[in-house]
C-alpha cells in the first residue's frame, strides 16, 4: 500500500474541511431567505447596488437575523482560505504526477484556486463592510456583483477539477 504524503494529508484536511464549512454556509443560508432576499446571501451578493443591498438588510434587520447575515460572511473568510488552500494542495499533488494529464489539469486547478480565492476575498469583503459598517454602498455592491460570476467559475473548475483529478488518480493506480 502507498504512503500518503504530506502534501496529500493536507489536501484532504483543507479540502474536506472547506466543504464542510461550506455546508455549514448552506445550511445558515436557509435563515436569510426573506421577502427581499428569496436567495438568501446570494441575493446580497448579486446585488449590484446600495439601494438593493439597504432592502435585503432592512429585510434581515426585520427578520431579526442580520448578526447572521454577518456570521456567515466571516464564516465564508475562514472558508475561503481555508478551502482554497485545500484546492491549492490537491492542484500541486497533481500537477507533481507523470501522468501528462493529471498533471496539466493540477496546473489548471492551482491557477483557478488562487483566482477563486482573489474573487471571494473581493466579494465577501465587499458585503462584510456592508453589512457591518456602511450599509448598502454602489462601488462595494458593485464589486461583489461584478466578481460573482467569475468567482462561482473558478469555484466549479476547482470542486470539479479535483475530482477528476482523483479519479484520473484512482484509474491510473488500478491500471498500474
């Protein structure tokens, strides 16, 4: 049986530990459905303007569940680290194989978990000062909006590349 490297042990860790974070996101998000937001934080994050974002707050605010709204923007902080990180180690894990095309696609998804990572931190921060300091701003809302659509890109290339790669990885050690 294969030793399990370092690298290895801390793709799983960061990796599943990401998804799990995320899961735990999911499942908060079901508290910030409302009027306003029927997407939860997704319509804060598509917002794309301060008087869309001051409605999706004022709807939180009556829901009482604004310090949620918060908890999970800084929940997603830790996540993207945390889960970029993981999908960083699975892209070096891969792109270190002899076989050619595990190894392009490791490439492709350290590229795209460093992208995802940029995007997100732009996005949550965007609706952290928000949601904590300002309220709805134009130029944050924007910005959010504006780096959604790539971010989610990157986001399914990483999620999706990684399991390809792992089961590129487990053809290719059956068939050795």
């Amino acid at each position: 049986m294969r030793q399990e490297s370092a690298l290895e042990r801390r793709f799983w860790t960061f990796w599943l530990s990401g998804i799990l974070l995320l899961a735990a996101q999911i499942v908060m998000n079901v508290w910030l459905v409302t009027e306003a937001s029927p997407l939860g934080i997704s319509d804060h994050q598509a917002a794309g303007n301060a008087a869309r974002v001051d409605i999706i707050h004022a709807g939180w605010v009556a829901s009482d569940v604004m310090d949620l709204a918060i908890y999970s923007m800084e929940l997603d902080l830790i996540f993207i680290a945390v889960y970029a990180w993981g999908a960083f180690a699975g892209g070096r894990m891969f792109a270190a194989s002899s076989h050619a095309m595990l190894a392009r696609l490791g490439k492709v998804i350290i590229v795209a978990a460093v992208g995802f990572a940029l995007t997100d931190y732009a996005e949550t921060i965007s609706q952290l000062i928000q949601a904590a300091v300002t309220g709805g701003d134009d130029m944050l809302s924007g910005v959010a909006a504006t780096v959604r659509p790539i971010k989610m890109i990157l986001f399914l290339m990483t999620f999706f590349g990684v399991l390809v790669g792992l089961a590129i990885r487990g053809w290719k050690s059956r068939a050795a």
